[in-house]
C-alpha cells in the first residue's frame, strides 16, 4: 500500500526542509510526498523543485 503525504507549502522557507526530510527518513518506504506550494512569496518554491529533482517519490504542485 502506497501512503500519500501532502505537505502544504506558504512561504515556509524557515522550516520547510526539516518537514521534508522528517517524512523522507521514515522507516515506511513506499511513501509519496505531494508538495502543494499556493504561491510563495520567499524561496520555498526553490526548495520544492530541488527536492523533486532529487527524490522520485516527491511531486510539487505549484499554484498561483
């Protein structure tokens, strides 16, 4: 069974990676995290991509 993980994202630089890498460290592997970015304002939007390019099981959403 696949467990989705939806991370709200609005100008959440300050914390973002630590909620990110909280939900990649865990123990269950089959795991996608869907980032929905609803139109930052400070370099959350930067953080998101990086992470999508390196993870596969990460998708960003990314909202005007």
């Amino acid at each position: 069974m696949k467990l989705s993980v939806i991370i709200p994202v609005y100008n959440t630089e300050e914390y973002l990676q630590q909620s990110i890498e909280s939900v990649i460290r865990q123990t269950y592997k089959n795991i996608e995290v869907i980032l929905v970015n609803d139109g930052s304002t400070d370099g959350s939007r930067e953080i998101c991509d990086r992470y999508a390019e390196v993870y596969g099981n990460i998708k960003v959403i990314h909202q005007k």
